[in-house]
C-alpha cells in the first residue's frame, strides 16, 4: 500500500464535521478489499465488518478513526457594489490565526464554489486591529461572483472547507489539511491490509466516524450499535517543535503513543504496549487526567462500558492548513494494531478482568 497516495486522496477529499457524505465514499473504497460487508448508519459512520476465523458467536474488536475534519460554515451573506461575499463561521476547533488567505471551497446547494478567505490590508483596519489576527468579523470568503450568483447558489448552513494539497517535506515527513484524523484512517486501512495476511480470531469493525471535531458522534453511535468486547480508538498527538513544551509532545518519527488516563482501559495499555515489544516497535506512553478529547471518550461508555485503548500519532501544527506527521507513524501504528489482533484469543476478555482484580487486590 502506498500510504502517501493513500493520505492524498484522503486528505484532498472534503469532510466538514457534519457533512462527511464525500469522505466516507472515497474511504469505502479503500477499505472494500478487506471487508466481508459494510454497515452504514443513520448518522454517517461508514463501518467494515472483516470477520475472524473463530466459532460463531465471534468475539468483536472495533478501531474507531474519525474521518472528519474542522471546516467552516456560511453564516451570513453580504453585497457590496452589486458584488457576493459570505460571512462565516467555524465547525470545530478552527484556529483562526490561520484563516487569513486561505483557499476554500463552498459546498453549495447544487454545487461546489472554490474562493478564497479575504480581509482588508492592514494599513486599511483601523489602528487598534492592526498587526493583530484577523476575527471572523473581519474576514470573508470571495467566491468572486455578483450577489445574485452568490445567493441563487449558496445559503446559510452551507459549509465551507479548506482546499489545500497534501506535500512531501524531506525525511518521510508530509503536510496538509486533515492529517487530524485521516493520518488514523490510513493507520486503519493499514491495519486491515495487514490483517488480510494473518489469520485473526475475532470479527473486526472498522468505523470511520462521524462528528468527533464537533460532538463525538460518531464514537457514541457506532460502539451503542455494534456492542464490540474490546475498542481501540485512533487518533493524533501533539508534536514536538520549536516553543513546544517537552511535556505532552512526541517526537515525529518516534512510533506510535499508547495512551494512559480516564478513557482507557489500563489492561489494553499494557496488552497494546507488550505487542509493540513483541515487534521491537518504539512507543511512548502519553497521559490525560481527564476526558481525552478523542472517541475513546465516547466509545468507552457506550452500553455497560467497553476496555478501550487509545493510540494516537504525532503530529504538529493541529488544526491548521499545515499538519505535518512522519508516515513512518502511520504505518507502524497500523502494523501495531493489526498484530494485536491477530494475537487476540479466546481468553483475552477473561484474562483482562483477572488483570483487573489483580490490580484492585494490590490497593
């Protein structure tokens, strides 16, 4: 599998939190090879069902990646001079330091409008909004049409997404727009290819989920559907670089982070860290004190709980036109679950309760 190819189709195709209809198609395609059928719920999950080699009724694992990505969304439409421009406002945690200049498409009503995110000059704002970023008060997107145009074709709620294509950096390293999460998608892609050489026990649902940049959705949906026994959600970290702090960064290249805190099963950590071992593959351990931010959150409550793990890639610049991971991550984060499954038994879930009430014996 080439993962760059992988990731540009990925990341190039749009997915606003909320309206993940063209995103989920092109991941459906990905992932047809390996799948004995697809499940497509109410709100948008696309989940692929590989079945495990062991007697039915077949132990479940799901590997949640969310596939949606921060966007923006027409709040209001304005003339001037006979001319269209649209206000908008964010879908998620858009950073808006970055907005300024930006290229974007509008998904209108019947169609797509690519335009651009423009402010007036610096010299021509006011003093004290001068060498400042902009606001949303202050920015708009020109699609470059008269009004009329503007408002035959678009309207307020349409959504508005980032254009900007996927790079090569040196080194292995690449960036672009919605690494957060399709970097986890391609990990998952990556983790059934493997799959598709080993033999494996237990059923596997891969879901691609909806709304976790705006409400985690998707994770509460599809793990209150598809009761699975385990869960692994997948996600991305915070990146070392310049004016980071060392203390809840990764180094790019590094591996893999296997995640501690609230949301996770302390089980699945350590079963997820032993299979790194097993593969001789750098890991490191990240911490969250509270909720994690990530579907883990949501899928780990889902019916009378589900063990989860977390697993997340380094990746810097979060939320912005500019994420840059190492595909070296991806590709041994996929590597790394597909081998944790393929080592999963029948005594998994029975060892992993003992594992427990060793634990609580100890306090």
């Amino acid at each position: 599998m080439d993962t760059f190819k992988l990731l540009q189709t990925l990341t190039e195709t749009p997915g606003p939190s909320g309206n993940e209809n063209a995103i989920a198609n092109v991941v459906r395609e990905w992932w047809e090879p390996y799948a004995n059928h697809f499940i497509s719920d109410h709100v948008g999950n696309l989940m692929a069902v590989k079945e495990g080699s062991g007697k039915t009724p077949r132990q479940k694992i799901l590997l949640a990646a969310h596939m949606d990505e921060i966007a923006l969304m027409v709040h209001q439409i304005v003339g001037h001079n006979g001319n269209g421009f649209l206000r908008v406002t964010n879908v998620g945690g858009v950073d808006i330091r970055h907005l300024y200049g930006q290229l974007v498409v509008v998904h209108g009503q019947n169609k797509n409008f690519p335009g651009v995110l423009g402010s007036l000059p610096g010299a021509m704002l006011p003093e004290e909004k001068r060498d400042k970023p902009f606001g949303f008060e202050e920015l708009f997107v020109d699609v470059g049409l008269p009004l009329s145009e503007v408002e035959a074709g678009i309207s307020v709620g349409d959504f508005v997404s980032f254009r900007q294509p996927l790079r090569k950096l040196m080194n292995g390293r690449i960036t672009g727009k919605a690494l957060d999460n399709r970097a986890s998608v391609a990990a998952v892609t990556g983790c059934l290819e493997y799959l598709s050489q080993r033999s494996h026990s237990w059923d596997v649902i891969a879901v691609a989920t909806v709304q976790e940049e705006t409400r985690l959705l998707g994770a509460f949906t599809s793990a209150h559907s598809q009761e699975p026994d385990l869960a692994i959600a997948i996600d991305v970290t915070f990146g070392k670089g310049p004016g980071a702090s060392d203390t809840g960064t990764v180094e790019l290249g590094s591996g893999p982070q296997l995640d501690l805190g609230p949301n996770v099963h302390t089980g699945m950590y350590k079963a997820l860290k032993k299979t790194a071992e097993s593969l001789e593959m750098s890991v490191s351990t990240g911490t969250h004190s509270r909720a994690s931010g990530t579907d883990a959150f949501g899928v780990q409550i889902a019916r009378s709980g589900i063990p989860t793990g977390l697993i997340s890639i380094p990746l810097r610049y979060m939320h912005t036109m500019v994420e840059s991971i190492d595909l070296k991550d991806v590709e041994r984060c996929g590597r790394l679950m597909g081998e944790f499954i393929a080592q999963l038994d029948d005594k998994f879930l029975e060892d992993l309760a003992a594992g427990m009430m060793e634990e609580d014996s100890k306090q």
